[in-house]
C-alpha cells in the first residue's frame, strides 16, 4: 500500500481485503458499476511509477470541468495495481444522470481497436475487482448491474443498448471498442460479463480468509471535519470531510487518525467500523 494526499494505491491482495473489511451498513444503495477507460493517459503515459502523478492530473482536469474532485471511485492501472480516489459514500461523476446508485472504476488505458493491449495484470485486476464489488454489494453480474459508459447518451443519460449515436461525442468508444473485444451490450455479454462470473463464484465458493488488514476503516462522526496536514491543530486545514463520509485509516498517532499522505483527523471524530 501507497498513499499520497488523499489517494491510496494497492495491490490486488490488498483491494481483496480492503473490499473484504468495508463495512457497508447504512452506505449509500449501490446498484450497479461503471466501467470506463481513460483514453487519454494511455498506456504510453504511464511507466510503471507514476501513479499518482497521473491521478492528480486526473482530478486537476475533472476540477476544470466543474467537478468538486475527481470523478472516479477507483482507478486500475496497467500493473494491476487499484487507487481509491473518491469517498464511496459519494455518488460518481461520471455518467450523466445514472450516478445514482453507481460505483466508478476508471481504467488507465485506451482501449479503443488498434491502441492499448491490456496486460495479463490488468486485465486480472479488472475482472476480480468488479467481481469483488457485485459479491459485496449482492449485485448478480449482468448488463444491468455492470454498465459501460457508451451505453448511454451524454445528453440526458438515456440507455441506448451501445448504438452508435452522434450525442455521444468523443465518448461514444468508451470503455474502448476492443475492451474484451468490443464495447456492445452484445460483446460484454460474450467477452466480458462470462470472466467476470467465474471469478465471482470462485470468490464466493471460496471466501477471503479473514486476515489482519493493514489498515482500518472509519466513519466520520461529525457534521464537518477537518482535515490537516499533520497529527495536530496546530497544522494547516487542507480538506473537510462531512458527516458519514468513510475513511480508511492507516495509523493513529495520539489521538489523531492519518487517512493520507499528509492527511490527519482528530480520532475523536471517526467510529471505527
């Protein structure tokens, strides 16, 4: 596990027991996740270290946009590594009126016929992660439950089953037209959905054994938080969080829970799950 400010990097392994050990009583209702890749960065743009680098400029461009932060639940990378970048208790921005209920993985890549090749790695990642969050919020893997963002019109978030339609502007490809080779309702039914199935019965015939996690996860108990740079009031404010919102905790130090790379909250305010 890496973190820097609020993002938090891991492994698969990690993801399994992060997703294993999320306390989901009184979240938000999740009906369904979002896939969608990134286009651009693609693959060319990463080298393996930058993760982060390339989170931020994610987040920057999304503000640009009029997001108040990135728009994404969580982000695969072409290792098969998984960020957390926004707090789950927050609906996604990322599909225009089917937020609602949704969680959103962006994958790094372009994955459009002829461009990015996923790799073995995450290509693992992205079928077992999305297997892990159906299991965990009981969510049957069907074209209802795991969406992609082409099938549906920018301008009012209508389903069109992934015809083609010129309201779909420059994401009509997304999650890539050879994502599992292709991006239909029709092809994810073929190519993809069936992946994600098997590793699903194969999580849920064989749990995650319960085992020590590295880090802890918390609610917020206050109406508004803040968030400092350092274990103490005498450090700058440099976030807030709001009532429910949860956190994952990655050491105390007295009396002050560090969720980040230069990110502390005062423990007095977080229940632990």
């Amino acid at each position: 596990m890496k973190t820097q400010g609020k993002f938090i990097l891991l492994s698969l392994e990690e993801f399994e027991t992060y997703i294993n050990n999320l306390n989901v009583s009184g979240l938000r209702h999740i009906d369904h996740v979002q896939t969608h890749h990134t286009w651009s960065p693609s693959y060319r743009n990463f080298n393996g270290s930058n993760h982060f680098d390339k989170l931020t400029s994610m987040e920057e461009a999304h503000k640009a946009r009029g997001f108040s932060e990135i728009a994404q639940h969580y982000t695969t990378f072409p290792d098969g590594t998984i960020a957390v970048c926004r707090t789950i208790t927050i609906i996604p921005a990322c599909i225009k009126g089917h937020n609602t209920g949704g969680i959103c993985i962006e994958n790094l890549g372009n994955f459009d016929a002829g461009q990015d090749q996923l790799t073995e790695e995450h290509k693992n990642t992205i079928i077992k992660m999305n297997a892990l969050l159906c299991l965990k919020f009981g969510l049957p893997v069907n074209t209802d439950t795991i969406v992609y963002h082409h099938w549906f019109r920018l301008s009012d978030g209508f389903r069109d089953n992934g015809v083609d339609d010129p309201e779909l502007k420059d994401h009509k490809t997304c999650p890539g037209t050879g994502f599992f080779a292709g991006n239909t309702v029709e092809k994810a039914t073929a190519n993809y959905l069936p992946l994600i199935q098997a590793a699903y019965d194969e999580y849920k015939n064989n749990p995650i054994a319960a085992a020590p996690s590295s880090f802890k996860t918390g609610v917020v108990n206050a109406s508004v938080l803040n968030v400092r740079n350092g274990p103490g009031t005498e450090y700058n404010v440099v976030d807030q969080l709001h009532n429910e919102a949860r956190v994952t905790i990655i050491e105390s130090n007295n009396g002050w829970d560090k969720i980040g790379d230069n990110r502390w909250v005062s423990s007095d305010y977080i229940a632990l799950n």
